[in-house]
C-alpha cells in the first residue's frame, strides 16, 4: 500500500492509482465512525481547517465541516460576503493572514480553475480544493468512485457514463481522472456543443445518443445542467434538453440494463436533466453518495494532515 506524501489534494490528475485507493481503502475504514452513537474520534484533536467557500454550496461544504468535526478538528467558515476580499483584499493576502493565525488545513472553492495550485506555492496549510472553476472537483470524484465500488466491489471493467454538460463540469473531469486510473470505461454523452472537442483523447467514448449511453453502462453519472449555458446559446431551451438528455424511468426501462445504477452529483434540476421517480427510486445512488462523502472527506483531511505534520517533525 502506497503512503501519503502530498501536502495538498488539488486534483485527481496528479495522483497515482496508488493514492486514489489509499483514499478510498482510508474512507471506508472511516465510514463506520459516523455510524456511532458518539460520531467522533480524536484523530485531528488540536487541528484547525479553514472552510473558505467563495460559491454557494451546501453539499461540499456541510460534509467536510462535519468530516473535520468527527475527526476532532476546530473549523472556521469564511465566505465571500464576510471576508475582506469584499474591501480589495487579494486572494493571496487573505491566505497569508489566514497563515499567520497557524492554520493546517484551507478548503477552497473558487470560480478559477486552477487556483489551489497557485496558492499552494504561497502558503504552507494543507490546500484541498473543494471544487475550482470548469477544472476538477477532486473529493466529489472520490466519492462517486467509492460509491460505486460499494456497490460492485472493485470499479475495473465497470461501464460508467457521464450525461449532461461535460465542457464546463469540474465533476466530470475529476471522475475521468479517477475512473480511467482504476480501470473503469467511461463513456460521456451530452449535446455537441456541451462536449470537449478533444474529450476522447482522456480515454473514454464520446456519443450525442443517450440511449446508446444508457445500454451501455452499469452506472450512469447525470450531471447538473447549468441554466447559465441557455442563455450562452450553447442549447435551444431547457425543454428540449429535458426531451433529448433527461433521464427518465421510461427511458431507463427501455434502455439500460435493469440493474442499472444512478448517480448525480446535486444539486437537482429535478424535471430536466433528471425526473423524480429516477432521482428518487430503486436506480438512485444520489443519497448514499452523500453519505459516504463525508467518510472520503475524513480520509482526506487525515491523510493530507498526517503528511504535512511529518514533513514539519522532520
Ligand atoms: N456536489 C456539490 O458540489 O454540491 P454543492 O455545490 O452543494 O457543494
């Protein structure tokens, strides 16, 4: 089994097979925790992590406050309506200020891609990105890949297609990393206009026809349609998105395989990329996904905590 070296979680680009299933081998073994009348261990006692969260959330946020709670961690909020950024406070400024308060962890979500790598380099806590930009959206991939090994034991050979917005999801790209490294087949299915040009080069099928992405997969991924892209022109109008890429129980009973499993990232446009009797039926992973993403948010402030604090021993 490999060991955890890196300061930061910022993608899944950059780790290993290795890592991706210290990751998840870690989150399983907490998962239990939660599970507990006394939902805490005193793992991270004397830590503090810093949720900075400049785009809304309610997911990301609440699950790694509470993976940070359950492992014994103080935790600070700052949003952008209450941070000094609002007086012109730069980005960097902000994270060394929040530095010299001897911080170890910062959580950050921010519309730049690409962000976290860049302050990684200015500051010394712990970064994990909590999703930056159309770029990756790393513990929330985690997630879905442990969600689905739950399920079918190991994620090798398992056909897993992604639907909806593929060009601006950071979900997306964060699950093609993951799965392609422990051997899933990805297949992304969305409008022409919603699909990387060069997507196939990532190693996964690329179709406009979500029946032939439906009879293909074990796990299907709906992603968010994001009504921002409407007015971008980049589809007619979210009707005709509904008819064309929505997933329906009627269209699943057609299509997909009957053991088919569902997955979506939240938050629900319920009625458009997905119905409610799908979103909320038998196919439905959605609300184990949330569950065991607090278990992979622990095993990523562990790890990410435990090497920082031996590279400062050393
Ligand atoms: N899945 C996800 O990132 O949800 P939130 O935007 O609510 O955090």
């Amino acid at each position: 089994m490999s060991e955890w070296t890196r300061k930061d979680l910022l993608g899944l680009e950059e780790l290993s097979t290795e890592e991706i299933e210290l990751i998840l081998s870690t989150a399983a073994s907490f998962k239990e925790i939660s599970t507990r009348a006394v939902k805490k261990v005193p793992t991270l006692r004397g830590k503090t992590i810093v949720l900075f969260f400049f785009e809304p959330s309610t997911r990301t946020r609440s699950s790694f406050e509470i993976a940070a709670k359950r492992l014994s961690a103080d935790t600070l909020n700052i949003t952008t309506s209450s941070s000094a950024i609002q007086k012109g406070e730069t980005l960097k400024d902000t994270f060394k200020n929040i530095e010299a308060m001897q911080v170890d962890c910062i959580i950050l979500r921010h519309s730049s891609s690409g962000i976290g790598h860049t302050l990684s380099k200015c500051v010394t806590p712990s970064i994990i990105n909590a999703g930056d930009g159309c770029h990756e959206h790393p513990t929330q991939g985690l997630l879905d890949m442990f969600t689905i090994k739950e399920k079918k034991g190991s994620l090798n050979n398992v056909k897993v297609s992604i639907i909806g917005d593929i060009t601006h999801s950071r979900v997306a790209r964060s699950n093609i990393w993951g799965l392609k490294k422990l051997g899933a087949q990805v297949t992304v299915c969305g409008p022409r206009t919603l699909l990387p040009r060069d997507i196939d080069k990532l190693g996964v099928k690329v179709t406009t026809s979500l029946p032939e992405a439906l009879k293909s997969a074990d796990v299907i991924n709906v992603l968010r349609i994001q009504r921002e892209r409407q007015e971008a022109g980049l589809f007619p109008s979210l009707r005709e998105y509904a008819i064309r890429f929505g997933v329906t129980r009627e269209k699943l009973e057609r299509f997909a395989r009957k053991d088919v499993l569902v997955m979506h990232p939240g938050p629900l446009n319920r009625g458009i990329e997905i119905t409610p009797d799908v979103a909320d039926g038998s196919y439905s992973l959605i609300l184990d996904q949330v569950t065991n993403g607090i278990a992979v948010r622990m095993a990523v402030l562990y790890l990410t905590l435990q090497a920082n604090a031996d590279g400062e021993e050393e």
